[in-house]
C-alpha cells in the first residue's frame, strides 16, 4: 500500500498537492496501457485546479499512461452532454484500437 499524508484517505490519488514521487509510484505501477480523462467542466473540481496538467504530469510519469489521455471537452462530472458523450465514445474507441497497434 502506498502511503501519503495521513489528512487524505487510502484512495486519494487525483490531489492536486501530492507529492512528486507518490504521484509517481501510482502511476508508474502499471504495467498495462491505461488512459486518463477528466471531465473538462466537472463541477466536483474546484476551478482552481489545473485538470490539464494533473493529466500531463500522470502520463509523465506513468510509462503505459496513454498519449490520448486528456479532458473530455464539455463534460460534466457525469457526461451529460451528448457532444461529450461523443467524444468520449470515439476516444475510447481510439485508444481501444490503439491497443492493437502496440502504440500506447
């Protein structure tokens, strides 16, 4: 079990003050191509937070963390909107075929 600051709970890994190197032993333990979105307007995430960035620093440091890993545009916490919906459906399927092609 990875440990951090003992004011988060075990399952605390989207922080936006976690330190470096505990950012990097999540995202570097897998060992199988993973894909990291976030909702672009998720109203569970303060405004302040940099989503982009979280997103760019995990596939930094996490090897099998795929390039189309970003932010859903548009997208609520939930993906109500059905031009999110779309792109959500279509990168998924992107990075599904991807997988064939060992380029993730």
């Amino acid at each position: 079990m990875l440990k951090h600051s003992p004011n988060r709970g075990d399952d605390d890994y989207f922080s936006t003050d976690l330190d470096a190197d505990f950012v990097s032993k999540v995202w570097s333990r897998f060992d199988k191509p993973v894909m990291a979105l976030h909702s672009g307007e998720d109203e569970f995430v303060p405004p302040h937070v940099d989503k982009q960035g979280l997103i760019e620093k995990w596939t930094a440091v996490g090897k099998h963390v795929s390039p189309l890993s970003g932010l859903i545009p548009g997208a609520s916490h939930t993906v109500d909107a059905p031009e999110a919906q779309d792109w959500l459906a279509n990168r998924v399927a992107e990075f599904i075929s991807s997988l064939g092609e060992g380029s993730v």
